[in-house]
C-alpha cells in the first residue's frame, strides 16, 4: 500500500507540444501544481524540456510509446525512480483526416497504434502498481467518438474504442480498487492542426466550423481539459468510474 502522505506519482503522455500549451502539458503542470511528481512521457527532448521548464515537479521522459517494449520499459521506470505510481494519463493521440476513399493500411495502422494499442498495454504495464494503491486511469477522448464526423472515421473509431475500454476496465479493475474514467476534449486550442499538415486557410476554416457548432461559441483552453482531468483523478472523485466526460462547450448534445 503507498504512504498516503507521499506525494502522488502521476504518468502523463504525450507531454510535450510543438507549439502553444497542449493538453498533456497543461496536464502535467496542472498536477505538478498540485503537489503531484509527474512524469512527462513524449517523443522528443526540446518540447519535455519546455513542459518542466519552471515546474520543479515535472520530470521529462523521452520515449515513443509506440515501440516495441516502451510502455513497460516507461512504467518500470517510473517505479524504479519514484516507487509508486497513482495516476496514469493516456493523452498520446495523432489524428489523421481522409476520406474511405483514400484510407491506407499504413495510415490506419498508425492511429491504432498510438491511439489504441499504446494505451492498453501502458495500463497493463501500470495495473500492478495502480492496484496498490488505488489508483486511476484517465484516457484522453473526443466526442468525435460520439458523433459522426466525414472524412475522419478512422480517427474516430479509435476514440470511440478508447471510450469502450474505458467502460470496461471501469467494471473490469473496481474489485482492484482502480477508478478508471475519460476525458473528451472538443475543439481545443491546440498544434493538433500544425500535426495533420493543414494549411492556414485549412486550420481557419476548421476554427469557423467547429465556433459555428459549439453551443459556447468559442474553442476551449488546454487548461480547461487539463482542469477536468486532474478532477476526475483526484482522490475526491473517488466515487466516480466509468464515466466518458466531455469537454467541449455542449458540441455533443447540440
């Protein structure tokens, strides 16, 4: 059982950004503000290196958490520097945009992998250490998982697939004493569109649209989904498991 009155250890991916906040780095901020050691999983140095840049309790992680024995190489890590881990954060994602039309097996093979399989053997890799001591997973969503969205359905299969995991692992892990929820962020301000290549007048149009059906009338802040993930998983929320929380200024239910 972990000393509850040690810090938490909480392992966030996909914590670095390219540009602008992020939300696994206003994530990991958020924790780390909160007293929390958090460890900032991503591909590359620079990037991590911002995230913990003036936030002593950041602790950068360079790793590709797609690759062949990463996710338990991470956990074992994590554990052997800190000794527990409470909280992991799978926010690693990529998008892609296509029409069925022009799918690629390639293509389809990368988003399920970050997206999907990247996920479930991180909360494999975590599961023993989580049970000890009540821990939670927090998945990062979309709404897309809730709706239909053209040109995106490959994406979208593989959130909703998150969703679905989520649920399970919620019925599936509570005899262990593991919570498991998710967070779905709607249109949030963020380098996600620098990432599928789109143009400025591409990234324009998508911002119009996406003001245009969200009930709010404007796009979300890093912060924001970051404030949510950090609620679910913070030992107050301790009756809440299963629950698929969207962020996304009432975009779901317009």
């Amino acid at each position: 059982m972990n000393d509850a009155t040690a810090p938490r250890t909480i392992l966030v991916t996909g914590a670095g950004a390219g540009t602008g906040i992020g939300i696994g780095r206003a994530t990991a901020r958020a924790f780390a503000a909160q007293g929390a050691v958090v460890v900032a999983v991503g591909r590359r140095p620079e990037p991590l290196a911002e995230t913990a840049d003036g936030h002593p309790g950041v602790m950068p992680m360079t790793a590709d958490i797609t690759g062949d024995g990463e996710p338990e190489r991470i956990v074992r890590a994590t554990l052997a520097e800190h000794g527990r881990l409470d909280v992991l954060v799978n926010n690693a994602g990529v998008a892609g945009s296509s029409p069925l039309a022009d799918v690629t097996a390639q293509a389809v093979d990368t988003l399920l992998a970050t997206n999907v399989v990247a996920p479930v053997l991180l909360a494999r890799a975590a599961l023993p250490a989580l049970a000890e001591g009540g821990g939670v997973i927090v998945n990062v969503s979309t709404p897309i998982g809730l709706r239909g969205w053209p040109e995106n359905s490959v994406y979208g299969a593989t959130k909703a697939a998150l969703d679905s995991l989520t649920r399970s692992w919620a019925v599936e892990l509570a005899p262990r004493g593991v919570r498991v929820v998710a967070v779905a962020p709607g249109a949030i301000d963020t380098s996600i569109g620098d990432h599928m290549g789109l143009s400025p007048e591409q990234k324009a149009a998508v911002r119009a649209w996406q003001i245009a059906h969200t009930p709010l009338g404007r796009i979300g802040r890093p912060e924001e989904a970051a404030w949510a993930i950090t609620r679910l998983a913070d030992p107050s929320a301790a009756f809440v498991t299963g629950v698929v929380l969207p962020v996304d200024g009432g975009a779901a239910v317009s």
